[in-house]
C-alpha cells in the first residue's frame, strides 16, 4: 500500500514537472514573439490585411532638335479584379466582356482565379473606363495608366522604337533609354479582412508615381521628313525593295534623319505594313512566322544589316594612298577596261576603258584598275591599319540596340587577288553607319566621332539633369589628306560621275557606288550615293542605299539624284546658303528675269503679272489702256530689279 502511494505521487510529480517545463517554455516563446518577432509579425499582420495597387508612372517624353514631341503619352487605365472582393460575378463577366471587347470565357477565368489581384485589361480608353465606373461593381478596380503615343506615325520609326503594354522600351531609342524615360511607379494600398474583403470607411495610403524623365535629340522632323519624302520617292519609281538613308553631322555625329522605307506606325506597331502583308495575303500565319515578319518590319537595317559599299569605299582607299603618299594627284595612270591580278582579270565598270588619266581623273571616273593599283601600292598591313583608325573594325557605337560589325577578311588570307577587290570595295561587308562614319573622319579633318541621337536628358519639369557624351577621337588621319580628298570628292560632284547630285551655288561632294549582291550572277544591285555640304567646311553628310532597284541601277544615275533633292531641301532650312561662282552666274542666269511679255495686256492685266517678277522702276508711256511696246523685249534676260518702260496706246 505504502509503495503504491509513493508510485503515485511520482508519477505525480512528473506530469507536474512536465507541464511546468511546457508552460515556461510556452511562456519563454511567447515572450521573445512579442518582444523580439514583434516588428516581423506586425509587418506580416499589414501584409495579411493590405492590398496593394501600382499607379503607373508618367513615361518621359522624346523630342526632337528644335524641341517637337516625338513621344508622348495619352492617359488611359488598368482594369483589374479582386477574386475575394466580387459580390457578382456573373454581372462582373457579363460588364466587363461587353465593354472592353473580350470573350465571356476570357474574363471569367480573370475573375475566378483566386488571387491577390488579377489585371483583365490595360490601356482601356478613359471613356470605357469611366462607364465601367458608373456600374460600381464591387471588386473591379480601375487604376490609372498610361499608354505611349507617336504624334508623328511611323516618321523615324525604327530610330524612335515603341513600347510593350507595360510601357517599357521594346526597340529604339525607347528601350536604349529606357532606364531614364521609364520613371517610378506609385502604390495604393487598402486595407482588407483577413479573407481579402476591403473594408469600408478605411483611409488609403497612396504612394505617388515618380514622373520619368524627358530625352532631347538631335533628329530633326523636318529633315526627316525631307529625307523620307525622297527615299519613298525612289523606292516608287525605281521599284526597290527598300530605301535606306542617313543624314548626320559629320563633325560631331549628330544624326539629323535615318529612314528605313518602308516605315511601319508607332503606334500600331504589331499590324503588319501593307509591303509585307501583300505577300502573304489568303494565308493564315503561325504565331512563329508573325513574330519573324515583325521583326523583320521593326529591324533597323541602317545599323544592323551589312552590304559590300562598292565603289564609295574607294573614299577609304584614296585616303590611305595620300596618308601613305604612295600617289600624288599628278600620278598618271592607264586604264584598257580592265587589270589583271595574278590569274585573274578584273574588269573596270567602263567596258572599253579610261585610257590614260591623271589620280584625279580616275576618282571622278571611279576607275577601278586605278584603285587596284592603289591598293597594291598601300599594302595589305597598311590598309588593315587605316581601316582599324577609320572604325571599320568595331561598331560605331550608335545609341541604338542591334547594330551589326563588319565581316572583314583575316590578314593572312588576303592574297592580291583579295586586295584588289578590297581596294575598290567588294568582297567584304560594312554596315551603312561604319561607312559614314568612316567619311565623316576622311572629310571632317581627321577626327573619329561617335554617331548617335540623344544630346541631352531633362526631368519633367524642365530641369536639366545631363548632357549625354560621346566619344571622339582625333588624328585619325592628317589634316592635310583631310582637305585634299574633300577637293578631290567635291570634283566628283563638279565634274565626275556624281555630277547628278550638283546644285549650282552649294559646294557638295560625294561618291557613287554600285553594288552588285550575291551571289554575283542574280544580277542585282545595290545603288548608293554619299554626299556632303558645304565640301570646304562639311556640315552634313547624307548616305542613301537603293536595294536592287529596276532598270537603270547604276549609282551615279539613281541615287545621287535623291541626295541632290534632299540637300535642295535641307541646306537653305540649316541656314547654309548659296554662293555662286561667276561660271554658275553665266551658266545658269543666277539673278536673272526672263522678260515677259506685256504687248497687248491691259493695265489691269499688268499690274497683276508686275506682281510675279523683281522688278525695279515700271515706267509708262502714252494715255492708252493696252501696251502696244515695252522695253527691254519680250525674252531678253535681264537682272533682277531693273527698270522696264511700257508704252501705252489704243488699238
């Protein structure tokens, strides 16, 4: 009995034992929750009770040079749903569906899904969103938002580029610069039962978006427009596939116009151009083959295709001779149409040949035997090394995503075969900017610049925030064959076979070049012209590349005229004006009025045509109502404000 008793009170004691040691331990672990946890599980408690909504921030907008908006943004709104929060669902899919233009099965499986919050639609016009409003349907939400707008359309559109519907650059300059434009967005939250029903009366905290930041460039809308009313000029007469043009500051790399004909809409960028979907019409694509065609469409083939130059190259092997002064402009040479390289022959564009010509004359011929010659002179390490200076063996840099390198020979593969094709542009690929680039520094006095569009960044408000650097580098070549080739160049233009591209009182020089693509026998062509103006002191530089163009396809011929419209154009709105030389004087009656002819006008009939032509002093003879005699005669070119004499009688 007595051992029982004492069996007892242990097990007693035990269980008592045990449950002091759970209590404590209960106790020691509530304890550090509320001390030590507090913080987390307060944070976790907000959480559990808070629901969280983003406010987009305000995009910044991209303007031109002369401070036009290129992008800008068009207020629209988000339309999410809260699963826990809807009252009604079925009138929540049936409002929805009917007004944003979605199925009924779409939206249903938005509204059903059991999340913290689930986004149905974005970019909603402010007036759907506004009726969806009115129908105060519990758990919708409608949220502010911000869809990106291009005033312009599809000018400049692979330079400008677009943005996804989360308004983050996709292409161009909208992604390159996309970490300034982007902003930062706001936050709204509300407070919510613990089954994520919002309660009522409860204050909102609202975090307010941060605006992005506004990008300035050096695009100018006006010479865009010129340069792509030229290029879609071209491509319509000449059937061509596509037009590539750049217009940029050779002396600091300031691109003023870049077209890629045929352009698509900003603002309807995935619906593909009618030049693409032509081909395709009747068919039904995969999403595999849209998403290719789109890309093809967006892909900016200024700096992400390369081409073989052609003759414009030549610019780049005439400079290496003059550096290397292996010639002199004095330097005869003799073309029979053709020049044998090793086992080769290697045919100049002139089928019977220049014959005998000076260095001069076989740039302004762009004779090819001349350039072979000049090639083999420099020297395969020679010319390699005014490549590397000229920037052809590295990307210009531009401030675009996807720009391409060019695809050059290795050293020891070039035999003289090689070299002479080198020499006068074939058998390699540059991309359009490494070559303009690489004339830029040939023309602008030695100096490498860095292409690119964005020159500065402002905040939303105006205030500046960074001037945008690019890099240079100086000496690339000597001043000296600098000033020489823009002379030799500019005779091109005067005298040789860019003559199409002359505009009588602007100094512009240029090259032509005529491509042929591979494989040699398909018997297409690419038709290209670099230009520049004024040639004794360059201010602008335009490139245009005409992809296999029908009939006549020869450089001279088709591309230098589109580059004489466009300087037409473009020089007197840059404030570069004209001077004539006293040849252009004479030649072309610069200053001069063709007389008309008055005899037989009324005085009311004169003084309307007075009103068309620069006269001087409009003396008058006799009492009569019609002109019966005028001096000087009808025909004669006379300067501009000279005096006439009409003589006035009756019939």
């Amino acid at each position: 009995m007595s051992k029982s008793r004492t069996y007892n009170r242990r097990n007693i004691l035990i269980v008592v034992v045990v449950v002091l040691i759970v209590a404590i331990s209960l106790m020691l672990r509530l304890g550090y929750l509320m001390i030590f946890r507090s913080e987390d599980y307060a944070e976790r408690a907000k959480a559990l009770h808070e629901r969280e909504r983003s406010i987009k921030a305000e995009r910044g907008s991209i303007y031109d040079a002369n401070g036009t908006l290129l992008a800008t943004n068009k207020p629209v709104c988000t339309i999410s749903v809260i699963h826990a929060q809807i009252t009604d669902s079925d009138r929540v899919v049936q409002v929805l569906s009917e007004l944003l233009g979605l199925s009924e099965e779409k939206v249903r499986k938005r509204v059903e899904k059991n999340s913290s919050i689930e986004r149905v639609k974005s970019n909603v016009d402010k007036e759907i969103a506004d009726k969806i409003r009115e129908y105060d349907l519990n758990g919708v939400m409608v949220d502010e938002d911000y869809k990106r707008y291009y005033p312009y359309g599809s000018l400049a559109s692979k330079a400008i580029g677009f943005t996804g519907s989360d308004n983050q650059g996709i292409i161009g300059l909208e992604v390159k610069y996309d970490e300034y434009l982007k902003g930062i967005d706001g936050t709204i939250l509300t407070l919510t039962t613990a089954y994520g029903v919002e309660i009522e009366n409860a204050a909102e905290d609202r975090k307010e978006p941060m605006a992005g930041n506004d990008l300035y460039t050096s695009l100018d809308v006006n010479i865009q427009k010129y340069a792509e009313q030229a290029a879609k000029k071209v491509m319509e007469s000449k059937l061509a596939n596509n037009v590539k043009l750049i217009v940029m500051n050779p002396a600091n790399g300031e691109i003023y116009a870049m077209v890629n004909a045929p352009e698509f809409d900003l603002n309807d960028p995935y619906t593909l151009i009618p030049e693409i979907s032509e081909d395709y019409a009747g068919q039904t694509l995969s999403s595999e083959k849209t998403n290719e065609l789109l890309n093809g469409m967006w892909r900016n083939a200024c700096i992400s295709d390369t081409y073989e130059p052609g003759s414009t190259f030549k610019i780049i092997t005439a400079t290496a001779a003059l550096e290397e002064k292996v010639v002199k402009l004095s330097d005869t040479f003799f073309c029979p149409g053709y020049k044998r390289v090793e086992d080769r022959i290697i045919r100049c564009h002139k089928v019977g040949g220049h014959g005998s010509q000076t260095f001069v004359d076989g740039i302004k011929n762009s004779c090819n035997p001349v350039f072979m010659e000049l090639g083999a002179r420099v020297g395969v390490e020679k010319m390699y090394t005014y490549f590397k200076q000229l920037g052809l063996f590295q990307k210009t840099g531009i401030d675009l995503p996807g720009e391409a390198n060019s695809i050059m020979h290795k050293t020891e593969n070039i035999g003289a075969v090689e070299l002479a094709t080198i020499s006068f542009g074939q058998s390699f690929q540059i991309t359009p900017l490494q070559l303009m680039v690489a004339s830029s520094a040939v023309v602008n006095g030695g100096t490498l610049v860095t292409p690119h569009f964005g020159v500065e960044i402002k905040s939303a408000d105006g205030t500046y925030v960074r001037a945008l650097d690019y890099k240079t580098t100086e000496n690339v070549i000597s001043k000296e064959t600098s000033d020489t080739m823009s002379e030799l160049l500019e005779a091109v233009v005067a005298d040789g076979t860019g003559k199409r591209a002359y505009l009588p009182g602007f100094r512009i020089g240029g090259k032509t070049a005529t491509s042929e693509k591979l494989p040699r026998s398909s018997n297409k062509y690419i038709s290209s012209f670099i230009g520049f103006a004024p040639a004794d002191d360059p201010q602008v530089m335009a490139l245009v590349l005409i992809d296999e163009p029908t009939g006549i396809y020869y450089g001279g011929t088709v591309a230098a005229p589109v580059i004489s419209e466009l300087f037409d154009n473009i020089l007197p709105y840059m404030g570069i004006e004209e001077k004539y030389t006293e040849k252009e004087i004479e030649e072309f009656n610069i200053g001069k009025i063709e007389m008309p002819d008055f005899v037989g006008k009324s005085k009311e009939e004169v003084k309307k045509q007075m009103k068309l032509y620069e006269f001087g002093e409009a003396f008058t003879s006799g009492e009569g109502d019609q002109v019966t005699a005028q001096f000087p005669l009808p025909g004669e070119k006379i300067d501009k404000g000279s005096d006439i004499v009409l003589y006035y009688g009756d019939e």
